[in-house]
C-alpha cells in the first residue's frame, strides 16, 4: 500500500490511497467466492461456474464492489496509522481506479485537525457565583419530599379540583370529525400537570364524575401534528374517578421516616447541607463552562464542515443511545417529535461546534502550559474506571490499547487545561453570557400527538 496527502483548502485533505495489483486480485477471488452460488449460468450448476466463465458473461466489475468494500477498510485504516496528519473526519471515499490486473486506487477526502491562535486565556472574568441557599428553598425541597411521601386517597363527594389525579374518556373532534390520536380511555390525568394543550386541563375544574363535560380548545399553531395546527377541537369528556394527596403532617415523625434524622430541625439542616452541596457543584461547572466559552471568543480557528459533520453524527449516535435505554428507537423518537434525520442533524450543529472549538482551544492552553499527563495520572484515572465498570484494572488497561491509552492522556491533559483556566480566572462581572439557549438532541422527546400538547 503506498499513500499520497494533497492539503486542500480550509483544513481538508485529499489521500490517495494505492493497493497492489495483487491484493486487489485477492479481493477479487473472495468476491466471486462470495457471491458464485447466487449466479445462475447454463450448463452449470449453481455455484460451480468457474470465475473467468463469469466475468466473460457478465464482465470483471461484477465483482468491483464487493473487492473494493473489503479492500477499502483495511487500507484506509493502515494509511491514518502512516498519515502524520491528524485526521478529525469521517473519510469522503471516491474509487479513481479498478481494473484486473492493475492496482486498485482510491481517495479519501478528510479534514485536518485545524491550528488554534489563542488569544487571552489567563485572567479571563466569570460571574461569581451566589452559593446562599434560602429558606424558602428548603421549604420547597422539603415539600418535594412530603409530595413524594403522599398518598393517594379516592374521592366520590365533591367534583374535581385543580391537582387531582382524574382517569377519565374523552374523544376530540375537529369540524364535527373525530381525529386519530384524539381519543383515550380510563386515561389517568394529574389536572394542572400542563401535559394536555392549554386550557383542556383548567376546564375539566368542577366536573363530577359520571357526567360528561364539553372542553373546547384550539391546538397551538406550532403543534407536532401538522393537520391539527391552529384549529378549533372539541373534546367530550367523562371524570370516571378522582383521586387526591395526602401529604403527611410537617413534624419529627416526617423527618425520621424519610432520613436518618429523629427531629425536624436535624433534618431541615441535613436538607440545606444538601442544597448548598448542589449549589456548588453546580456553580463550579457553572464556572467552568463560562472560561472555557470566553476563551473560545478570544481564539481564532477555522472547523473544517467535515469535522462538524462527524462530530454531528456522534451526537445523534450518543443521543440514539440513549433513547434505546428508555425503550425508544430514533425512529419512534422523529416520529414523536415530527422530525427527519435531516433536521435532527441541523438541530445538534451548534453543540458539535461548541464541543470542537472547547476542545481545540483546552487542547491548544494544554500545550501551551505544559499540562501534560503522565503515567501516574493513566494509572489513577483507570483505577477510577475499573471501580465504576467493576473491572480489574488490568482489564481496562488490555482493552484500551495503547490508541484507548493515548485518548485517556489526551482527555486528562484537557481536563487540567480546564483547572488552570479555571484557577486563573477572575470572578466578578462575566465578560459574556451564555449562548447555550434553546432545547437540543437531547432534550426529551415531544409528546404524541391527539389531545397532549
């Protein structure tokens, strides 16, 4: 195999990739070998027509795609092991050459790891954070805890009211036609939860069980269902039950049954220990996050759109991910959401940026501060990976490898990139405020479409 880089323009590059004549003939014989009992000729049984009787037949590409496919892996593969570029794409293949006899070749256009000008990193202002929890919030998380330690009670003496848990039937209709999606059964409803279009919930106030009510509605006009968008419904609805909480009384016997505390006080404590805690955490990624986003504004670099692409698809790969945890397929999820595998690519474009230019610039203040990992650094990070995944050391070590081995160095040399922005920063009025708005790939999916919003 022989390689050839062309730099192009915009951190892109073009290899040309070169495999003997000889490997290409091998491929060529494990393709016919492959494919010789799905072709049928005269005089011969399936599968027993010698090569050279096929390709006479049918000609030599027949089997070009099958040998480039198993060729083209496996070269690309040895050419990134013999490229001294950095490689942060996904390669755009193109085959120039396949032919009998003749070496098979191939490009493979990548994008380059772009150079980073960093401008100012040290000193950089982030806001300070307020830590002081109130005492208002350690009512409300302790009125969380009593939500979560109610119980449910049935009520047959008085029509509903706003936080009852109903189950009801409705069926909707648009100009007197009823819908698909716009009618349930015994379906259970927490009235003011917001989890049906607004305004369907505040009308079934006052309505008793056993007598149907008449809701009326208009569907948002951004609504998931395109056919439904903007127009007038009509649901008719019967309460078939309700139900209300139970919260429990406010006193030492609450606090010891949902912690380890005998009084109310203890517990009250242990509860605003526990904010304070969060508070913190969240302020230091809070901080975090605002220096590595002020550096990026003070850094110059040029993403080629491969590596955006790539990083694009990694996202929604993650993302898919995580979905199949929850029991959902991505093509449930753009089913619910009323979107195409097109928009939810352009929908995560801002966080792959965001995630290329954080890591670019961290890896960039890495190099510039010496923050290197060593040894002992790898050793205590993959000690801290064999207790979470409950694994021998050992284990982690063999199945990183040595390229697994150089990305845990590379990413602890980054997060200490991130402790030095941080140390050297200076708290006070934030230099700029976050751009990170708006729901991404990972937000929850939408809801379904008929009567929930």
């Amino acid at each position: 195999m022989s390689l050839q880089v062309e730099k192009l323009e915009k951190n892109m590059a073009k290899l040309t990739i070169e495999v003997s004549a000889d490997e290409l003939e091998k491929a060529m014989e494990s393709a016919y070998q492959k494919n010789k009992n799905k072709i049928s000729v005269p005089g011969f049984r399936k599968g027993k027509a010698p090569r050279k009787m096929l390709e006479k037949l049918y000609g030599a590409e027949i089997f070009y795609e099958d040998a480039a496919n198993e060729l083209i892996p496996d070269a690309y593969e040895k050419a990134l092991e013999e490229c001294e570029e950095e490689i942060v794409s996904s390669p755009k293949i193109d085959v120039t050459q396949i032919e009998e006899g003749k070496p098979f070749i191939f490009t493979a256009e990548v994008a380059l790891k772009p150079p980073v000008t960093l401008g100012k990193y040290k000193g950089l202002k982030v806001e300070k954070a307020d830590l002081t929890v109130t005492d208002k919030e350690v009512d409300e998380q302790i009125e969380k805890e009593r939500e979560n330690s109610a119980r449910t009670i049935t009520v047959e003496d008085r029509p509903v009211k706003d936080g009852d848990i109903t189950t009801l039937d409705f069926e909707g209709f648009v100009d007197g036609e009823a819908f698909d999606g716009g009618k349930g059964t015994d379906y259970p409803l927490t009235i003011g939860s917001g989890a049906f279009i607004p305004g369907f919930e505040e009308q079934l106030i006052g309505a008793e069980i056993g007598k149907e009510v008449q809701v009326n509605v208009t569907f948002p006009e951004d609504y998931q269902a395109a056919d439904l968008a903007g127009k007038a419904a009509v649901f008719q609805c019967t309460i078939k039950s309700i139900q209300e909480k139970e919260l429990p009384a406010l006193d030492d016997e609450f606090a010891s049954e949902v912690s380890t505390f005998e009084t109310l006080a203890e517990y009250r404590e242990d509860v605003k220990k526990g904010l304070e805690q969060k508070k913190a955490d969240a302020a230091k990624r809070a901080k975090e996050e605002a220096v590595i986003e002020a550096a990026v504004a003070e850094a110059q670099m040029e993403i080629p759109d491969a590596m955006i692409e790539t990083e694009q698809r990694q996202i929604v790969e993650e993302f898919s991910q995580r979905l199949q945890m929850q029991g959902l397929s991505m093509e449930q999820y753009m089913q619910f959401a009323g979107m195409t595998a097109q928009t939810l690519m352009e929908q995560t474009k801002p966080q792959a940026l965001q995630r290329i230019q954080s890591r670019l610039v961290l890896e960039a203040v890495a190099k510039a501060e010496g923050l290197a990992a060593d040894e002992k650094d790898f050793e205590e990070e993959v000690k801290s990976m064999a207790e979470k995944y409950q694994m021998e050391p050992e284990q982690i070590t063999k199945t990183l490898g040595e390229r697994g081995k150089k990305q845990v160095l590379e990413d602890i040399a980054v997060n200490k990139a991130v402790e030095f922005l941080v140390e050297n920063a200076k708290e006070g009025k934030a230099a700029s405020k976050s751009s990170k708005t708006g729901k991404s790939a990972g937000d929850a999916p939408a809801k379904e479409s008929g009567a929930e919003e």
